[in-house]
C-alpha cells in the first residue's frame, strides 16, 4: 500500500543510567498505525514519561488463517540515539530489537515489525544488550465496511442452496476468515444454516442476512412451489359400463418422485360423446358404447387413461299389472306374451309381474282361492294354462328376468257392488272373508268404539285390509311368497316384489291381535293413535312380516330376490307436502335393507294420475320432487345401508317425462329403475322404440348382489 497512511512518528527511549545519549524510535511502514503516538519528540524530560499501551496500531487481514497467512501489517521501525544536548549520534551497530510476544508479533533485527495475530505486544529496543524503550502496539483485524451476499434470486420447495457472503473493507476489498451469523426473516418459508446452506419450506419471500462485525448484507429470495416434473393417472385403463362413472386420480410428482399437492389439474376426453369428463372435474360419465382416452394435464406434464365403455350394468323393471293381462273375468295368455316381448324391444329386463292381488290367486295355488280375474269368481275354475308359468316361458324365451308381485296385506277389492258381492259371495272364502276379526280397525278413544273395516265395504276406498299385527295374517304371506319361490323357481323365477307391504293408515290397527300384542309387551293397552310406543310397536309389526317373508323364501332359495314397492317419501321434511311412508303407513324400507332382509326397494317415485304434476321440474328439493327423492332413496338405501335401490318411474306424463325421468336416474348412476307401468307405455305413440333407441340403447345386464350365494 501506499506510504501516504503511514506518517513517520518519532518515539523517545527513556533515558538509561548506562548511556549519556537518548534513542529515538522512528516508525516508517507501508501500512498506517491508527492511533500513532504524538507526543513530544526532543524534551529529555519527556523521554522520562512511561510510553502508553497503543503508541501504534497494525491490523491483520485474516485472522482465522495460519500463522504467516494472515497477511498481517507490517511497521518499520528506526532507533535514533541522541546525545544529552539532543544532537543524533550516528547509527550504532549495538542497537537491537526483540519482541514481548512473537505470537502476537516479530521484529527482526532491523526493527521491521510483523504482525501474527490479534492482541497486544510490546516491541523493545536494545542498545549494547540493554533495554533503551518500547513501543506499544496493538494489532486488530482490518475492519469490515460492508457485507455482501451473492446466490440464487430464487429457488423451487425441497431445494437447497449455499449462498455467500463477503466481507469488504473500506476500499472493498475482501476479507477472509470472518465468521458470519445467517439469518432468514421468514424462516418458515425458508431456514438457514451456520454453514449459509437455504432450504426452501414452502413458497413465499425471505430476506436472508449475513452479519459480522456489526456490518450486515441481505439478500431477498423467492420460494417457488416445485415444479411438476411427471404426472400419472390412476386408474391407467379402465373399463366401464354405459351410464356409470368412474373417478379419477393425477398425482404429480416433482423430480424426485415426490407427490406435488395442490397443483390444478385439467381433464379432457378424446371422445366426449361416449366418455363425457369436464376440465376442471375428475369424475367422468360413460355416454356412449366405444373407446376414448381420458387426459390429466399438470403444468405442461400429462399422461392418460384409456376407457373402454361397454353395455350398461342397470336393473331395467317394468311392473305389469293384473289389469293388463287379464279381464274381469279371464286372463289373456296371448297378452301375456305380447307383454315379454314388447318389454324385451325397448331392452328390459326384469318383470314385476302381479300375480297376488287380496288373498287370491292370479296363478295356481293350493293355499288360497283363485282371483275373479282369472275364473270368472272367486275360487272359481283354473284355466287351462297357468299365468305364472306362461309368463316364465315368454319372460325367458326373450331373456327377461320374471319376479312373482304379491299385494301383501289387502284382503279384498272394496268400494263397488261388485267387488262387495264377490267378496260375500265367494267360496271357498278368501282369508278377510273367514277371518273378518283380521280387519284392521279403528278406535274412537271418546267412546271407545271400535270399527272393523270389513264391516263397510261398499264405503271403503280401494280395498279392504288385514293387519300385519295378526300373526296368522303374516305366516300366510310368509308361507304364500315360499310355496311361488318352492314350485316356480325351478321354472326360472329369480324373485318375489312386494307390495302393500304396510298399513292402509296410521290411524289403524285396533284389531284384538294387535291390541293384545301391545299390551303384552307394555303393559297397557294402546292410549291415543299418536302414542310414540304404538307408533313404534305398528312399525315394528309391519318389519316381522317382512323379515317372515325373506327368512321363508331364503330357507328355499337364498339366490331369490325380495323385492319392496314403497312410498318415494320416507320422513317428515321441512316444506314437503307428502304421505310419509314411516310415520303415516308404518313402512321403513331403511330398516329392512340395514336389517339384511329387503334386497331391493323400488321406490314408487311417480306422479300417481295422470292430472299430477311433473316431479321433474321442480325447484331441487323444494318439494316432493324427482331427483331430490332419488338422491334421498340412494344415500339411504344404498350408501348407508348397502342394498340396491330402483328408482320409480312414472310413463303416466307420457314421453318427455318417462325420458326425463329415466336420464335424471342415469346422470346419477342408479343402481336400477322400475317403470310404471306396461299399459302406460304402451299408450305412448312409439314408446318401444324410442325406449330402445333412446335411454334403453343397449342391453343392460343386470346388477350383482354381493351379498347373494
């Protein structure tokens, strides 16, 4: 460096009592000495004043290095000898030099100084082997007068970096060997270590500092989320029937493998028309029958599933009734057949076919007396041909499925003169008939009067009703569903559909059976129809007979179905106007599937005239409406209770409705649908073919039950 920062300073040697002359130090290095000592330069007076520690100062550069690497100042210092009158002497080759502490600094034997490390050191000088003076010095690091950092202006999640840092002096130049402390102001974004290693957390901003000496540096740091480095696509193929759905998974991964969360996918399909999946959804629907292939996109990455969608898995039902394959009086075999076939075009393919319809027989049985609409009277001749069996025959020659439909707890058509006269006349007697004490009864709790329906059939609505409290009356329909499943199952029939399958009301049944039945377990006597224990108890009833029946049936074949027909609305609910099928008709579906011993409801989702409103366009759970009802049946039924559920469709509306209806039950993946009914169908202008050439496209097979042999 330049000698201009090293001003030339004279020191005094104290006077020794073996000399008559003085000594001067004079100092002239190439570094400057930041507090060099300024006092008096001739007085022999002053030469006698104890020289102060700090008479010079020198620095070292880097203080951690070697000893002889820390590039330490250097001093050159000049003894003068000087006689009593203050006249130089000249030079005298007895002058020497030594130093208190060679650690901190040496001399050599010109008096050049070196300083070794940080500290204080006394630098002597000696004439003819006796000390003359000192000089005191003290050697500090060259102090820092800037910090710098340098690295990265930003860096991805999960990775690292070093950055570093420099320390400057004045004339920014670098210091070595100074050690920083490394701070992150946001240290949950990013952390820092004592070796200046960055781990980057989470996206954000940080500033990070490098501190030393009392000088700081800071440099700010962006975190960015990891890049997405592949993208893969669960599941890779898949195969799905028409209608259902299938959802998918992207994980992205960075670099390492690592999954990335959170990071937007968008989908698309190939072939939106057979396999149908939104940009920003990852559950797709098959539409179509074909082949498509389904696209996650991640940040520029991509991969894919290919899909194959093949012929719909879904129960297609059509419930037949007696009316509309018999007369009054006689049963029309050929309609039977052109009622299978019909149902096999539009793809079909099960039958709910009505073969009980109030303690009678529309088939031939040895248990209870033959229907009116089947031989002219009650328990009148058989035909020739059994409805039953022909129906099989029709049903499996066009691959229908054929389930027997019991009415379970009517005991005989009411409401008219001849139905009344049928019932009085009939012999042998239909089971209401010989037993009229199985009416269901109402009470009047003022008077304590007691009605049997039975005893008012010319003014009770629709049919009159035994009660499933009377343990005779659910023993004949256990017995009546076993002896169908017994001797038709073997012919091909794969179930038995209940319906009526509750009470009329719930102000019924104060039958002595039930009454009775009550008491026993209670202790008293039914109080008010409103009673929270009677309520339960008639609910429970209606339960037994369902479970009597399933149990009868599966001691005969577990691989037979028990189907329901129920009402569409199960509870009370908030501004819904309904007939509620657990508080008003004793009717809890939910129990029985969660019970394991319903496998199907089929809920009668359907407007019941033709002056009913559509269910369809109304408002999403508003009201009453269509696919609110769906919804409830599926996440009941279904998801909570595992067994399948068919949703009701009524043709009544005509077509706009039946495929309203039908794609509404297909946008949420029904398990199956039951139409109501083959006459209303049929009444519909090309009903077949557009069923088969619209929602009913193609052949559906029919859904497994996991729980079945």
């Amino acid at each position: 460096m330049s000698s201009q920062y090293f001003p030339r300073v004279r020191f005094l040697v104290r006077p020794a009592t073996v000399i008559a002359a003085a000594v001067f130090l004079l100092s002239c290095g190439d570094r400057d000495p930041l507090s060099p000592r300024t006092g008096p330069e001739s007085s022999p007076a002053a030469s006698k004043t104890p020289v102060a520690s700090g008479d010079a100062r020198m620095m070292i550069r880097t203080p951690s290095a070697a000893r002889g690497d820390r590039e330490g100042d250097v001093l050159q210092l000049e003894a003068v000898l000087l006689k009593k009158n203050g006249k130089t002497l000249e030079k005298d080759k007895h002058i020497g030099w030594s130093s208190s502490d060679t650690a901190i600094a040496t001399v050599d034997s010109t008096g050049l100084v070196t300083a070794q490390d940080t500290g204080d050191v006394a630098i002597l000088v000696h004439y003819k082997d006796k000390a003359a003076d000192t000089v005191s010095i003290e050697i500090v690091p060259v102090p820092v007068a800037r910090v710098t950092l340098a690295g990265p202006d930003s860096i991805s999640v999960d990775d690292s970096v070093t950055v570093v840092a420099a320390a400057l002096d004045s004339v920014d130049q670098p210091l070595f060997g100074r050690t920083f402390v490394y701070a992150s102001s946001a240290p949950a974004v990013a952390s820092v270590s004592e070796g200046a290693e960055v781990i980057a957390l989470t996206p954000g901003l940080t500033d990070f500092s490098a501190t030393v000496e009392g000088k700081s540096g800071v440099k700010p740091m962006r975190i960015w989320p990891q890049p997405v480095a592949s993208v893969t696509v669960e599941p890779a193929e898949v195969s799905v029937p028409q209608f259902h759905k299938v959802r998918f998974t992207a994980s992205a991964r960075d670099r390492r493998g690592k999954i990335l969360t959170g990071r937007p996918v968008t989908w698309s399909s190939s072939e939106p028309a057979i396999f149908y999946i939104m940009a920003n959804a990852d559950t797709a629907a098959a539409r179509d029958l074909g082949n498509a292939v389904v696209t996650a996109s991640v940040e520029g990455k991509t991969a894919t599933s290919d899909v194959t969608v093949t012929n719909p898995v879904e129960a297609r039902a059509l419930w037949v009734t007696r009316f509309e394959y018999t007369t009054a009086s006689a049963v029309d075999f050929a309609k039977i057949a052109t009622i299978m076939a019909r149902a096999a075009s539009a793809n079909f393919n099960i039958v709910y076919f009505q073969v009980r319809t109030s303690g009678d027989a529309l088939y031939f049985s040895d248990i209870e007396p033959c229907s009116p609409r089947m031989c002219g009277r009650l328990g009148g001749p058989r035909p020739a041909q059994d409805p039953l069996d022909v129906a099989l025959t029709e049903g499996n020659r066009h691959g229908l499925q054929v389930h027997a439909w019991l009415n379970a707890y009517t005991g005989f058509i009411s409401g008219g003169t001849t139905a009344c006269n049928q019932f009085i006349a009939s012999t042998p007697p239909n089971w209401l008939k010989a037993h009229p004490e199985w009416s269901v009864s109402t009470k009047n709790f003022s008077t304590g009067a007691i009605t049997r329906q039975v005893d008012n059939c010319a003014t009770t609505a629709e049919y009159m009703w035994v009660s499933p409290g009377v343990p005779e009356v659910r023993a004949q329909l256990a017995q009546v569903a076993a002896d169908i499943a017994s001797r038709y199952g073997p012919k091909g029939l794969k179930g038995i559909h209940l319906d009526r399958i509750r009470f009329p009301s719930n102000t019924v049944s104060y039958d002595p059976a039930s009454q009775e039945a009550f008491r026993t377990a209670t202790g008293a006597y039914p109080t008010s129809n409103a009673q929270a224990a009677w309520l339960d108890f008639r609910r429970g009833l209606v339960n037994q007979g369902v479970k009597e029946v399933f149990d009868n049936i599966r001691a005969v074949n577990p691989e037979l179905v028990l189907s329901a027909a129920v009402f569409p609305a199960y509870k009370p609910r908030a501004g819904w106007a309904a007939q509620w099928s657990y508080t008003d008709l004793f009717q809890d579906p939910q129990a029985w599937a969660q019970g394991g011993y319903l496998d199907v409801e089929v809920a009668m989702n359907y407007p019941a005239t033709a002056a009913s409103a559509s269910w369809t366009v109304k408002a999403y759970c508003s009201n009453t409406d269509w696919t609110c009802v769906l919804d409830d049946h599926i996440e009941r039924i279904e998801r909570q209770a595992g067994r399948q559920m068919y949703i009701g469709v009524g043709a009544i509306k005509g077509w706009t409705e039946i495929e309203k209806q039908i794609n509404l039950a297909h946008d949420r993946t029904a398990t199956g649908m039951s139409v109501y009914s083959f006459s209303q169908v049929d009444a519909i202008p090309n009903g077949w073919a557009m069923l088969a050439a619209g929602p009913f496209k193609y052949k559906a097979a029919i859904p497994a039950m996991a729980w079945k042999p």
